[in-house]
C-alpha cells in the first residue's frame, strides 16, 4: 500500500492516451511532433507523437479499408520507398468521398537535395496518373507544394 503523497500508478508502464475525433476521422501520416489536432498519428519515430508507431515503407498500414474521412500527409511522400504503393494505400484507408492532403517539396526547391532521405522528386503533374486513371474518382486529392515548416496544410 502506498503512503500519503506517493504515486499509485508507479509501477504501471507509461500509456500514451489516444484522442477519438470527434465527427470525422483523420489520419495523420508521417505525424512528428506536430500532428494534426485531433487526428491518430502514424509515424516510424518512437519519439514522435504518433498513437501507431509503423514504418511507412511497410504495407499495408494497420487500419482497414474505408477507415478515414481524411488522410493528412506532410513532407512524407519524398521518402517513401515506393510512392505508387504509398498513395494506393492513403486511398485504400480513406473513406469513399473521403479527403488526402499531400505536401511534399517541388523538385525545384533548393532546400529538396540537403536531406540525404529524400528518395523521390515530384512537380505538379507527379499524380496526375492517380487522377487521369480514375482510379480514385470518388475521392479527392490536394497536392501542396510547400516548405517543411510551413504548416497550413
């Protein structure tokens, strides 16, 4: 029994609480430190606030099909192993009529060759064959060009 004043949860392992949206449900991708307010974050780093901790090259992801309403993205797609794998899977999770926001760096960006992870390129017509395809026509993708730090997605 513990006395006044000491912890009774001590010795109990330390539990990272989960937030449900309330409404929609949002997945944030390659979440870090900032992940979007109220979403679930998937994220490779341990260290990162992400509810799921899953390495991003590996597929699929541990959610079912249809599971989101939106898929929040940001500065991930240039460092996946196989982007075409990596945007089939967002849609797979995302709901019919479902939303995918996507921020990457344009190819152009002088910042873009500085991190020895980028593996991938993209300029405004890089998913363009998600698109023409009709692969996804019931859903909507945004494509963001954008500095890392730039959060407005």
């Amino acid at each position: 029994m513990n006395g006044p004043g000491e912890n009774e949860n001590a010795s109990l392992p330390a539990v990272r609480p989960t937030v449900e949206p309330v409404g929609k449900r949002i997945l944030d991708v390659g979440c870090g430190w900032n992940k979007t307010p109220g979403a679930i974050g998937i994220d490779a780093n341990p260290r990162a606030h992400a509810d799921v901790i899953h390495d991003l090259g590996v597929l699929p992801y541990p959610f079912a099909n249809h599971e989101f309403d939106e898929v929040v993205c940001r500065h991930v797609a240039e460092h996946v192993p196989d982007v075409m794998a990596f945007v089939t899977e967002l849609f797979r999770i995302t709901k019919p009529g479902g939303r995918i926001k996507i921020s990457t760096p344009h190819y152009s960006n002088p910042d873009w060759p500085t991190d020895p992870t980028h593996r991938n390129h993209f300029n405004s017509y890089s998913f363009n064959c998600f698109i023409e395809a009709n692969r996804f026509e019931s859903m909507c993708l945004w494509l963001i060009f954008g500095a890392p730090w730039d959060s407005s997605l």
